[in-house]
C-alpha cells in the first residue's frame, strides 16, 4: 500500500469515527426521562415493589446477572425475583455515577453506572433503553457486574476455574 493509501485510509477511519460520535446526543428532556427511570428503577428494588420494578422493562428485555448462568429473560427474572420482592427483600443499588448517550434519533439509550451496594460492594450496571411509540423509555438489557480489580484478578479467574 502506497503512503497516499495509508494517509487516504487513515483518514476514512477518522471521518468514520467523528460521523459515529455526531449521532451521539444528549437532548437534556430525553437525558433526564431516561435517569428518572434508572433512579426509579433501583428505588422499586430498594423497596421490593414488584410491579413497578418490572414496569421499567421493555416486553423481551434480558437480564444479565453477575453469575455466569445469569441470562434471564423477562419471565424468567420475574420468576427468580418475585419470592425475593414478596419476602420484601428486594435489592439496593446506590448509583453513584451515571453515564447515558442517546442514539441519532433519541429512540435508543444506553448507559454504564458504578453502584453501591451493601453486600456486593462497588458494582456496575449497563444497558441499553429504547423509546416506545408512547414516548416512555423502558430497558431493554440490564447488565449487572462485580468489577474485579486487576491487582486481584488473576486469583479470582483461578478461583472461577476451580468452580468450573
């Protein structure tokens, strides 16, 4: 390849890259809908209240727990949280950061946010929402992980290999 390829190259790779990141939005009405339900979201936990925790997923969400086996779909997290919400044990995430980008035509959301919680201490969510032909955001994946830090991380991928 000639030094114009790579200079030609280089550059459709970075038009590429600032065309993706232009339909990256941040409309502050949809920013703010889209925390409203997260927030919402972890308080029906916090407060086992079933119907308007699941109110907040999209009809074939998917919930990724932090075990391995963890693939829910909305039935079946439904089934494994009910006995907890029942109980009126249900969960508390604190968020503590949040970051939410929206797509070019504010339809889809995605987000990360670091979390607290009492027994599994620092944690994080990510997930994707999407906007309903009603207007209310619902998630569509709600992905719920342990970061584990790299200065323990070789003995904790030692300890999985021994479960498994």
């Amino acid at each position: 390849m000639s030094r114009m390829s790579h200079i030609t190259a280089l550059l459709l790779i970075i038009l590429a890259a600032a065309s993706i990141r232009a339909a990256v939005h941040t409309s502050p009405a949809n920013m703010k809908l889209v925390n409203e339900v997260l927030d919402d979201l972890h308080d029906a936990a916090s407060h086992a209240d079933f119907d308007r925790y699941f109110g907040h997923f999209d009809d074939g969400a998917i919930f990724l727990g932090t075990d391995d086996t963890e693939r829910w779909n909305l039935d079946e997290f439904r089934a494994f949280a009910r006995p907890h919400f029942e109980r009126g044990t249900g969960w508390t995430y604190e968020s503590v950061e949040r970051h939410i980008f929206l797509s070019d035509g504010e339809d889809v959301a995605w987000f990360d946010e670091r979390l607290k919680n009492e027994g599994l201490g620092s944690c994080r969510g990510s997930g994707v929402l999407l906007r309903g032909e009603d207007g209310r955001w619902r998630i569509a994946q709600y992905n719920l992980t342990i970061p584990v830090p790299n200065e323990i991380a070789d003995e904790v991928v030692g300890m999985i290999r021994e479960l498994d």
